[in-house]
C-alpha cells in the first residue's frame, strides 16, 4: 500500500494530464485509485482534462498515510 500512497500524494501535489509519463509508468495504480473515488478527472461536472485527488483521497491518505508529510516532494 506504501507505493499506493505515493501515487496518491504525488498526483495530490502535481495533478497529472491523462498521458503524463507518471500516469503511465503507473497505470495500474493510477486506475486503482480512480476506481475507489481517490483521483478523479471530474470537478464541478466538468473534465479538467487532469488527474486530481478528491477528498475523500484526501481522507484515505490522512488516515492511512501515517508520516507522509503533504508539502514534502
């Protein structure tokens, strides 16, 4: 999970364009978030044509991130 949560906090820092280089050296994950409702491309019902993390992400990573600072790269 420590790999999915780097994925989750670096889309949270740097939102990712659908074919980035990062979105597709991490497909499967960048997928597995988009399926649990942590990342959508979807705000205020329109496309933003990027990878963003959603709240409830945002809680996902609170809860679960234990140590992982936001603003640290």
């Amino acid at each position: 999970m420590n790999n999915y949560l780097k994925v989750l906090k670096h889309i949270h820092a740097n939102p990712q364009c659908f074919q980035s280089d990062f979105v597709r050296a991490n497909a499967a994950m960048v997928a597995e978030a988009a399926s649990r409702g942590h990342i959508s491309c979807v705000f205020d019902g329109k496309n933003v044509g990027r990878w963003r993390i959603t709240d409830f992400g945002l809680t996902f990573v609170t809860i679960h991130g234990v140590g992982m600072v936001f603003g640290a790269k």
